[in-house]
C-alpha cells in the first residue's frame, strides 16, 4: 500500500463524512490557486528561495559522552 492510500485510510478513521468533504474542499482551492496562503510542495520548492546555505548551517553537536567509571 502506498503513502497516499495509507493517507486517505487515516483521514477516513479520524473524520467524518462532513469533515472529509470539506477538507477535499479546501485542498482543492489550493489545487486552484484560491488560497494563497497555502502552497502545494512542489510550488513551495520552485517559488521559494531559501537564503541559508549548507555551509552556513552550524552543525549539530552532540552531548558529551559520559565517561565511564572506573573499576574500583
């Protein structure tokens, strides 16, 4: 089974009949163009240009280890 019918399964346990209309709805205005507020990913991805560079992304740094204890 794939992602978008594992997606609707769980839409369908969650919701009921008038929720699910609506959020059909609502995701077909953003198919449309009708709400610009919400992007589609992939137009996300092609009208956004993100500033930040991989270089200038400080790297995460992990905790310190703890050091083990010593046998006594």
């Amino acid at each position: 089974m794939d992602r978008i019918s594992r997606f609707v399964i769980w839409i369908c346990s969650r919701f009921d009949r008038e929720q699910i209309v609506r959020i059909v709805s609502e995701l077909n205005d953003v198919l449309q163009n009708r709400n610009p507020e919400v992007l589609p990913k992939d137009d996300f991805k092609k009208n956004i240009q993100t500033t930040a560079t991989t270089s200038s992304i400080p790297r995460r740094q992990s905790p310190p280890r703890p050091h083990p204890k010593s046998p006594r």
